[in-house]
C-alpha cells in the first residue's frame, strides 16, 4: 500500500521498489501530497516522527486504506469477535 499511495512502481524487484520508496523527497511547498493523473501521490518526510503534520496525514490515509480494504473482504472488527 505505501507503494502505491507514493506513486512507486510496484511491479518492480524489492529492493528497487524499497530505494524508490525510500527516495520519495517531501514537496517543496511542504504540502504531503500531490494530484497526479488523478491520484494523489503521497510525499512523507521520512526523516521526520510520525507525529509530524504530513507524516500524520500520510499514516491517517494508510489507516483508512486499510479499513477500507477489510470493510470489502468482511474483516471488520465487529464480524469477527
């Protein structure tokens, strides 16, 4: 998902897709994302805590992605405990 929501080509060896991960610089406008196509392209700043604003925004998206996805193959919480 991190790869995706980077813009990294996923279809690429691990290792490339991790170096292209890892090379994902912030924006200069310090915004944490950008509309590509159509998509926002997400630009974490690694360096950074997680509780800085764009890292906080970035991991709020992850986790809603992954709701989302579980919400869809019927994994919530709720159905199955």
């Amino acid at each position: 998902m991190f790869y995706a929501l980077c813009g990294v080509e996923s279809s690429s060896d691990k290792t490339k897709r991790i170096d292209d991960l890892c090379a994902v610089e912030p924006l200069a406008n310090g915004q944490a994302f950008e509309v590509v196509n159509g998509q926002d392209v997400w630009h974490p700043i690694w360096k950074k805590p997680v509780n800085h604003q764009v890292n906080g925004k970035f991991i709020s998206t992850v986790t809603d992605r992954v709701w989302e996805n579980e919400e869809v193959h019927g994994l919530t919480y709720t159905q199955t405990h």
